[in-house]
C-alpha cells in the first residue's frame, strides 16, 4: 500500500542460557520442617516478586512456580509459559 507505515525491525544477539553445573534451589516437595533444595540441573531463571530475587529451577519446578507462584521466567523455555 502507498501510505502504509514502514515497520521497525529489530534485531538481537541471543546467547545461550548456560546452566552447566548449577542445580534447582527450588524447596523440595520432602523439605517440610526445613529447607532442602530440589538439586534437579536447573533449565530455567524464575523471579519471584514475594522474594525479590532470581532463582534457578529445573523444568518441573519453573513449571510449577509460573503457574501457581506468580513466578516469571527471566530465561529458559519458553514453553513454559504456556
């Protein structure tokens, strides 16, 4: 069309999420009276407002925190947002 508006691209550089050696910090389901971390390899960066701070979680606790938490992923699979 003669009058339409260009659109604005953009670009970004993507770098890998690198989680080589670090483990979920995420509560154990078995941690009732005091804390004892998943330690699955974390996949994924979540930040919780409550805590106000980043934590790194595998898969099946990210999940769990972006669905019922009010976490947010920072990084990781985007699928997990779905």
């Amino acid at each position: 069309m003669a009058n339409e508006r260009p659109r604005a691209t953009m670009t970004y550089e993507v770098t890998p999420l690198n989680l080589e050696g670090i483990t979920c910090q995420e509560a154990s389901m078995f941690s009732h009276a005091t804390y004892i971390a998943c330690g699955a390899p974390a996949e994924a960066l979540v930040w919780h407002e409550k805590d106000k701070r980043v934590w790194p979680m595998c898969k099946a606790c990210a999940w769990h925190n972006l669905r019922n938490r009010g976490g947010r992923l920072l990084a990781g699979d985007r699928r997990l947002t779905r």
